[in-house]
C-alpha cells in the first residue's frame, strides 16, 4: 500500500553455492563421516544480489507488490523453516539420546 513502490528481490543462494564450491580446497577436515564439516570464512564472501522483480504488474498507484505472490512465497518460507527446525530437532535429539544413554 505504498505508492510508488517497485518490488525487488534479493538473490544469494546461487552466491552462496558458488562460495562453498571455491572454498573446497580449504575445508577443514573431519575424522568421521558423521562429523559436520567446518567451513570457515566462507559466508563472509558471499554479497547479495539485489534486482527489480522482473514479472510485475504495476498498480494504479504505481506499486509493483503482488500480495498473493508474496503470500505464496512466505508461506513456502514458512514450511522450508518448520521442516529444517524439525530435522535439526532430529539429529539433536539422537546425538543428545547417544551422548547421555547410548554407552548404557
């Protein structure tokens, strides 16, 4: 509701894959599979790419936000994070299970 407003996206997934891609070389190392790997310094490099959204359609007032556009993308947001806050959940829980009553 703010007229004049041009939507614009932010764009760093592809950066940030690029990133870990030329980082390979300088990974620490792990002495078990299981291990996460440790990547240091890397997220630093990565800068955000900011762009007009390229599919709009302008309103009387000039604003180019399409609400349901955006509503559709927050509720897909919404579900990315619910599942990888649960699968994290998971993997806490089991390393917690195997830390305090595993060796029993």
């Amino acid at each position: 509701e703010t007229p004049g407003y041009k939507a614009q996206r932010v764009d760093f997934e592809n950066e940030l894959a690029r990133a870990l891609e030329l980082n390979e070389g300088g990974r620490m190392e792990t002495s078990h599979p299981d291990h996460m790997p440790m990547v240091k310094g890397v997220v630093d490099a990565v800068k955000a790419e900011i762009y007009d959204e390229p599919d709009v359609v302008v309103n009387n007032d000039g604003n180019t936000v399409d609400m349901e556009k955006e509503m559709s993308k927050l509720t897909e947001n919404t579900i990315l994070y619910k599942a990888a806050v649960e699968l994290i959940n998971k993997k806490l829980g089991a390393m917690k299970y195997v830390a305090m009553d595993g060796g029993r």
